[in-house]
C-alpha cells in the first residue's frame, strides 16, 4: 500500500491545499500563547499582540495571540470531515505581567472549536516527568502564597460534529486497524504518565530550525492509532520539525503538514533517515509487548490474530495488521510511502 505526504511552507490560517471535509484527523501542538518563546511569532502575526505585552496588559495580549490561532481554527472546521476528530497538545502558560498568573490556553482553545461545532470528548492529561531541581515557587515551604507547579499538558479530543464517522459493516481498514486490548486499557487512560518528554523548548539547532517545540514521537503516533483507520488523513497545521508526519508513515497513514519555516520543511528530509528500519522497529515493538503481555498476564485469550502467531483478547483483534516502511520517494510537494505488513 501507499500513503502521501504534502508538506506546504505556508500560513495555516489559510490551508488553500485542501479541499472542504478533506482530513480524517488533525494532530497538532500549537505554539501556546503567553508562553515567552513565542512573543516573537504572534507578534508577527498581529502588532496588537505586542502593542498589549509593550503595554504590560497580559490579558489583552492573551487574547490577542488567540485572536491569530482562531484563524487557523476556522480553517480547520473548514477542512475536517463531519465525525472527523481534532486532537491538540496544549500547555497553559505561568507568567509575571504586572502579576504572576495562570493562562488557561487548554480551555479557550476547546472553547474555540465548541464555537466551530465541534463536540469535546474526553481527553488526556500528559503528565511529563520533570528534572527540576526546585519545584517550589513563590514563597515556597510557607504558607499561602506558594504556586502548584505546572508540568502536564493537555490532549483535547474534539469532534466535528455530535456524530461519530460511519463506516460499513466490517470495513477492513478499519480492523485491520484495530489496537490490542490492553493496549487500549493503556492508551484510553486519562492521566498518561509513561511518555517521557520535556517542557516545549527551542531545539539545538540554529538558523531557521529554531523556531520549533517538537513533541515526542509516541504521543502523535498513539493519537493516530487511536482516532484515525488505516489509508486516512492526518493533518498537522503546526507542522514544526515533522514529527506528525513520521507517525504517520509509521501507522500507514497519509498526512498533510502547514509550516511557516521553509528551513524546517527542506531539513524534513535527513528526519527520514532510516525511516524504514525506524518503522520497523515501532511495529515490532507492539507486537513484542503483546506476546509479552500474553506470557505474564492471567487473563483468558478466546481468539487468534489472523496475520501473527498470538492470541488476542477480542475478535475485533483479530485482523491487526502492523506496518513498515518500505521505502519514500520525494516528490516535488512531498513524499510517498510505500508500506509493507510486518510479518509473524
């Protein structure tokens, strides 16, 4: 099977290269406002936003910088198909402007696709482990003016649409889709503690990679899994450094990414070193950890998969089907994949 890949060096407030109802899925991480790294980006995008931060007014500015992603939002309302799923990695913001405070990003960004006709289902806290030395701020060990520490993340699940995709009894996309069952124990859990990954951060890169917050491969990889049926689309407007893309490939998926650096779309293509073996490796890992959930765990196992020498817990299991990459031609506007099963 093939899958496509467009990357577009563009403004995702305007994604002319897709047609209306054309995504199954986007999986994005947006640059979170208020958070300081990103003055620079929404300040470009609108001189409002830095006339409220030069006037110390954070809640003007706040607003300002969610003024600029509401206009990719409508964008995206535009592109998704009805029942498609939305899901957005979003960190709220601490900052001192005149006083020390807590923007709430996660809920006016779940707000603005509610606004969109899109339904919220429930979501994920990140819980990402920390290495810093000092958790406390304010006046630290005494009372009250100490400050929670904020490390975790929001993955806001959102609908377009009350209704969810149909599809045609036993589609076997769809099942060959399908996720093991404990698996889906795991993945469907709404705190996730075991993806390791830091704060957003400018990358050790310089030129015009720096404008990028990578997040770590498993949580794009995972959502996809999770909403999107094999030979879907996913879009990625916040295209950053690609990871989107890769889990992608990796989940016989076809993407699309919008990304204002042309440096970051041009450098996409040394990421893609060593995509097939990586692909590989990611497939052959779920399998092992199936086999070794099979070997630990006391449950009972009433079916064969089809294509692997394991029982599974369900018959939906049954057709899984896990893929490689086999090899990617670039093309003028991206890359195709070519992908092959894992075998037993």
């Amino acid at each position: 099977m093939e899958t496509t890949h467009r990357v577009v060096a563009d403004d995702a407030r305007d994604l002319a290269a897709l047609d209306d109802d054309s995504v199954d899925l986007v999986v994005t991480s947006p640059p979170y406002p208020m958070v300081e790294m990103w003055d620079d980006l929404f300040c470009n995008l609108d001189p409002a936003v830095g006339d409220a931060l030069d006037a110390d007014d954070g809640q003007r500015a706040y607003d300002a910088m969610h003024g600029a992603l509401d206009d990719v939002w409508d964008e995206v309302a535009r592109v998704v198909a009805p029942g498609g799923i939305a899901c957005l990695d979003v960190g709220d913001a601490t900052r001192t402007i005149e006083n020390y405070r807590v923007y709430r990003n996660h809920d006016r960004v779940a707000d603005a696709f509610a606004e969109r006709g899109f339904h919220p289902l429930p979501g994920v806290l990140w819980r990402k482990p920390t290495n810093t030395a000092a958790k406390f701020m304010g006046s630290g060990t005494l009372p009250p003016n100490a400050y929670v520490t904020l490390e975790h993340e929001h993955l806001l699940v959102l609908r377009n649409g009350p209704e969810p995709r149909d599809f045609p009894p036993h589609d076997p996309d769809r099942y060959a889709a399908a996720y093991f069952w404990e698996e889906r124990n795991r993945w469907f859990s709404d705190v996730w503690t075991d993806v390791r990954g830091r704060r957003q951060s400018l990358p050790a890169a310089s030129g015009d990679r720096e404008r990028s917050a990578a997040y770590p491969f498993e949580i794009p990889y995972r959502l996809i899994n999770m909403y999107s049926v094999r030979d879907d689309t996913v879009l990625d407007p916040f295209w950053g450094t690609g990871t989107t893309t890769l889990a992608a490939m990796a989940s016989a998926r076809s993407s699309v990414g919008y990304e204002l650096d042309d440096g970051l779309v041009e450098a996409f293509a040394e990421r893609l070193d060593g995509i097939e073996a990586f692909s590989a490796d990611v497939a052959r890992e779920r399998l092992e950890r199936h086999r070794k959930f099979v070997h630990e765990t006391d449950t009972t196992f009433d079916y064969d998969a089809t294509h692997y020498d394991v029982p599974v817990k369900t018959k939906r299991e049954r057709d899984i089907r896990l893929y490689r990459v086999r090899d990617v031609d670039a093309e003028e506007w991206g890359y195709r994949a070519r992908h092959e099963p894992i075998e037993k």
